[in-house]
C-alpha cells in the first residue's frame, strides 16, 4: 500500500481492571477496504471493537484513525468523524419503531437534505427494513434487527464500520443475507472491519483477515490465503 492507512493500531492493550484482554496488537486497514477479525469465543474482538469505538479506554498503544491519534477522543465525537459500531447483540430500542430507531443513526447530524437522501438509501439498501418502517422494532427477526443495526450506522455516514458478529445467531438464508448487505456496503466506499465466528463466511468475503487468541493476533493474511492455511482451518473452520 502506498496510501496511509484509514485505521491503525499499533501495540493496543486494553483491560478490564486487572484483567488484560487486549495484550498489544497491531492491525491496519486501508480505505474501501473489509477486513475480518476472526477467532474463538474470549479471543478479545469485541474488546478490540469497542476500544476502537471508544467505549472502552485504551490502557496503552496508539489508536491512529485517518493520520490523527484518537487515543481520548469520546465515542460520539468518533462517530462525528465517521467512525460508526454496530454492537454486538445489535443495541436496537426495541420499544421505538424501525423509523425511529433508523433516525437515532443520525442523530449528530443536523443536514435535514442529505439525512433524508441517505434514509432513502438506506430503504433501496435494505428494502425490509423499509416494509416494516413503523412496526415497534422489538418484534423484528433477529435477521431484520441486524439490517436495522447496519441501517442505524449507515445514517451516521461512516467512512469505517464497525461490525460485531453481524451473523449471530441468524437462520442460514439471513447469514447469506447479511454479508450481501456488508458487500454492498463496501461496494459504496465505506471500509469495514468484520468481527465474525463464522470464519468461513468472513474469509471467503475479506480482502484480508486477522486471526486474534487470548488477546493476541496470532495469524494474518487475504482471507484467499487463512482460508486455506491448516491452521486456520483446523482450529476455526471445525477441520481435524
Ligand atoms: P466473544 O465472541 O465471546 O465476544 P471475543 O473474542 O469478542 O469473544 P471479548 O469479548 O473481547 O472476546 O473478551 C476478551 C476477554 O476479556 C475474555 O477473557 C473475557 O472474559 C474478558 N472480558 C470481556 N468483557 C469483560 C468485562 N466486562 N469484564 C471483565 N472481563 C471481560
């Protein structure tokens, strides 16, 4: 790469009081980008997320976003500057309605004209979100809830995109459905990093992949080359 990185991490540690869960990892990722973090369950991936969202403090290591340190920025002065987290477990309001939830994305923007281009986007993008606009969002399939999650976040205008195990606990046919949704997503421009379990599906549709055990990266690569590497395979893709 010849251009600077969008996002890089450089000896990132992060920890709950005395446990350290993140123990200094480096990871970059370059605009337009969708680069995967895979691993097993405890692995520190939504640790590393929600350290990169600003959720959780960075106890040492440089958080680098578009050539600036971000190390203190707070979470919503992130999402300002285009840095937007789909949390695990999805973070909808389930007693407000799919339109109310979708315009919460929005919410640190004030350009009426262009929240209300990019709402229409979003329905294009996501057409049963759209069906079901003034349902309350509680009674959505789990598959439904992660395109309203996606939807939400894309009203923030990300440049970077966060996704937490956008695909759990979802049916096969919305695992499908889902990463067309993220493929469509980078296809528009915006960079992703894709925390997911099925590491299959990750690497198949990631330009580049990290493999993350016991709060380290122990493994990257293209998604081509994990997705072929016997270890990768024997330890994440259930291969003996
Ligand atoms: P999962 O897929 O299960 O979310 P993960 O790779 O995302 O796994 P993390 O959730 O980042 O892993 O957890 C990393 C480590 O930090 C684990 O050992 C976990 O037990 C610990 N941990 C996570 N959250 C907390 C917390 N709030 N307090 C203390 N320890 C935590």
């Amino acid at each position: 790469h010849t251009t600077s990185p969008l996002l890089r991490l450089s000896n990132l540690r992060v920890s709950y009081g005395q446990i350290e869960a993140v123990k200094g990892i480096d990871l970059e990722l370059h605009s337009g980008e969708l680069v995967s973090l895979i691993g097993a369950n405890g692995a520190g991936k939504t640790t590393t997320l929600n350290a990169i969202a600003g959720i959780l403090p960075i106890a040492e290591g440089e958080l680098l976003y578009a050539g600036e340190r971000i190390n203190s920025v707070p979470p919503h002065l992130r999402v300002v500057r285009g840095l937007a987290l789909v949390p695990e477990g999805r973070g909808i309001f389930t007693r407000l309605t799919v339109e109310e939830n979708l315009r919460m994305g929005a919410y640190i923007r004030s350009d009426k004209a262009g929240i209300e281009a990019d709402m229409q986007h979003v329905f294009e993008m996501l057409p049963r979100v759209k069906e079901r606009l003034h349902q309350v969002a509680g009674t959505l399939s789990g598959g439904e809830q992660q395109m309203l999650a996606i939807g939400r976040a894309l009203l923030s205008r990300p440049k970077l995109l966060l996704l937490d195990e956008p695909s759990m606990g979802l049916a096969p046919l919305f695992v499908e459905k889902i990463f067309e949704v993220v493929q469509s997503v980078v296809r528009e421009g915006v960079t992703v990093l894709l925390v997911e379990q099925n590491a299959n599906l990750a690497l198949k549709f990631s330009q580049r992949a990290y493999v993350m055990d016991g709060g380290l990266i122990t493994l990257s690569g293209t998604g081509e080359a994990l997705l072929h590497d016997p270890k990768v395979r024997s330890a994440y893709l259930g291969e003996a």
